[in-house]
C-alpha cells in the first residue's frame, strides 16, 4: 500500500493525515493513453496526407497505438481492489451510459472497434502476401486475418485506401476525445485546484501528441535499426518527424505557458501549489519543484525544441533524435506525475503537504509499472510479428 504520512506540516505546524487515492497506476494510464493518441496521429498522416516520408513508419506507429489502446485500460484495472467486476461495473450498471467514466467507455469500445476495422485494411494486402508464401503459423494466422477477402486487384486496393482514409479522420477524432477526456475527468474535479482548470483538456491533448511523436521515433530508431532486415532508418523520415515534434512542442508549450502563468504568478487559488510552500514552488521547498521546472519543461520541451531548430543536423541524426525523443518522453510522463500526483499533494482538510510513499511490492507500486510497461513491449512484439510491421520495399520478396 501507498503510506500517506504528514506528521509535521511545511510552515511549522501540525498537519492532519491524508489519503491519496489515486496512485501510480492512475499516472500510467493518462501516460499510455496520450501515447495512443499521439502514436495514432503520426500513423494516420501518411494516409490523410500521403506523407511519404512518414509511409515507412505508419504500419509501427498503428501497431503501436493498437497495443496502448488495450494497455490503457489495463492500468485502472491494476489499481481497482476488485478488478473481476470490470466488466459488469462498467457496462451494465444503471449508471451506464450516463456518468463521465461510463461515457468515458463508450469511447474506448467504439475506438476499438474503429482500429480493428484500421488494422484490417491496413495489413489486408501483406496479409494475403503472407498466406500464400508462409506454410507456417504466421501464414495461418494472416490467411484467418482476410477473413476469406483475396481480391489484390487494383479495384480493391483503391477501396482499401478509400477505407483507410475515412477510418483514419474517424480515429483522430476519437483520438482526441478519448485523450482529451481524460483531461476532461481531471479539469471536472473542482475539489482540486490544480485539476480545476479549463486548460487541462488542451494540454492533455497536446502533449500526447508531443509524446506520441517521440514514441514513434524511439520505436523507428529502435526497430529498424536493431530487428529489421528490410529497411535502413532514412534521415528524411527523421527529419519530418522531428519536424513535426517542433510544431507539437511549441502548442503544448502554449498551454505549459497558460498553465503556469495562471498557477506560479498567482492569478487564482493554485497558491497552495507554487507559493513559498507550495507543492511545485523553487528553491527546493517544493516537493515537485524539480519534476516540474527542471524536468517536464526545460529538459523536456524548451531544451528539445531549441536544439531541433537551431541544429537542423540533430534532426536528421540517429543518435541525437534518440536522446532527444527519449528525455521528451520522460518529460511527459513527468506532467502526468506532477498532475496526477501534485494534486493530491495539499491537504483539503489540514495545513501542509502530504508525503507519499510508492512501494514497490504493493498492487499500485513499482512492480506494477514495470509489469504493465513490459506488458506493452509484448503486445507490440506480437502484434507485430503477425502484422509485419515493416515498411516492404518494392522489388522486395
């Protein structure tokens, strides 16, 4: 279990013990839901927009945010006592579909649905392929895939991407809303002042895309680099990728902006979170002081930024968009943590700060993360393996 402990409050005085319910396994899954919905936009460019520079990554970056889409939910599950009741808690309760968390699945369930219909004319050609050149358990798996569909004429295939284009406006769509919900729940809770706030939404939405983009890249760099035999990491690729990090950063900097000039400089009643006590104020007083200057803005967006702008060689690096996409990341999670966590942090009915302690054996501890996290990686390795994540080349057999 989490310990929640505040035995003496920050300005001198006794506090009063304070729960915080909501633990590590509520910071993963905003963190893996912005990486679906980011991950979903850069695989949805190619066919909207026929980026051809991004054609070589859409397979990954969809397979990709298939797998976060189911691992998203996972993570609730992991921090609910009584997991086994999911599904008759959330679909045939009287609430449904009428509280935010029931229309919250109705989201999810029509975005299955939708990625379902994207991933089967997105691999419905490499799956024929496949069938007929695999004796094998991938060959019978991609034969069962068509679902009896064989047509590889050039009517057909045009159908496909006419399907693909449709379903692709319809998953950014509920992209959107699936991510932006989430902000949604958290900004509707008006018993905590750093939730309270019309901005959340936005920027819950803007740096999943900023983290989605750097997912893809880190799965790009990472998959083709090291388990690819088909394909080379191009440095176009690159550099429309981080092309299109810099444009993502600068609007989830907008809001970061928004965020910090209506909390840090005072203009509302967020001063419990960034005055001389507060849970984000300087100077080391704060216990999230670091996590949220330090690590989710300035190593985590302006540095980034900076560097991809001033040094366009950087942007077509191997190596340097692999850090930079990789301390990005972590600067997203970083907001998830100083959100979900620094708003629980004040005490509603005491004076100070509560201190939380994350175990790592406990069902919402350490453990936890580590396990939904590897999780992840296996559901992409699979899908992968049977899909073919792999751009094919022409000529390639």
């Amino acid at each position: 279990m989490f310990q929640y402990v505040n035995p003496l409050a920050i300005n001198g005085s006794y506090g009063t013990l304070e729960n915080i319910y909501w633990g590590l396994p509520i910071v993963i899954y905003p963190f893996l839901s912005g990486l679906l919905a980011g991950s979903f936009v850069v695989g949805a460019l190619y066919h909207l927009f026929h980026m051809e520079k991004l054609k070589p990554i859409s397979k990954l970056a969809l397979i990709a945010s298939f797998a976060m889409l189911l691992l998203a939910a996972m993570a609730p599950l992991a921090d609910a006592l009584q997991p086994s009741r999911a599904i008759w808690e959330l679909y045939f309760r009287d609430h449904f579909p009428y509280s935010p968390l029931a229309m919250f699945i109705i989201i999810w369930t029509v975005f299955v649905i939708t990625f379902l219909f994207e991933l089967y004319y997105l691999f419905r050609e490499s799956n024929i392929k496949r069938a007929g050149t695999d004796t094998g358990l991938r060959g019978k798996v991609s034969k069962f895939l068509t679902f009896g569909n064989m047509d590889t004429s050039e009517t057909s295939i045009k159908r496909d991407h006419k399907a693909l284009w449709i379903i692709s406006i319809l998953g950014i769509i509920l992209s959107i809303l699936f991510h932006g919900y989430v902000g949604f729940l958290f900004g509707a809770i008006k018993a905590r002042a750093l939730w309270s706030d019309p901005v959340i939404p936005p920027m819950f939405i803007s740096s999943a895309v900023v983290s989605g983009i750097a997912f893809v890249g880190l799965l790009y760099i990472i998959g083709f680099g090291v388990f690819s035999n088909k394909n080379r990491i191009e440095a176009d690729t690159l550099d429309t990728l981080n092309l299109a990090l810099i444009y993502a950063i600068f609007a989830d900097l907008f809001f970061d902006l928004i965020e910090w000039l209506y909390s840090v400089r005072g203009y509302s009643s967020k001063g419990v979170y960034t005055g001389w006590h507060g849970v984000f104020s300087w100077g080391g007083h704060g216990p999230l002081w670091f996590n949220y200057h330090i690590v989710q803005l300035l190593f985590g967006l302006i540095i980034p930024v900076i560097l991809l702008i001033i040094f366009k060689g950087i942007r077509r690096s191997i190596f340097w968009t692999f850090i930079l996409d990789a301390i990005v990341t972590i600067g997203v999670w970083e907001m998830r943590y100083n959100t979900v966590i620094g708003g629980q942090l004040p005490a509603k009915i005491g004076q100070g700060l509560a201190v939380l302690h994350i175990p790592f054996w406990s069902y919402d501890g350490y453990l936890t993360g580590i396990g939904l996290f590897g999780l992840g990686i296996f559901i992409i390795f699979v899908f992968g393996y049977f899909l073919g994540w792999e751009h094919e080349p022409e000529g390639f057999k």
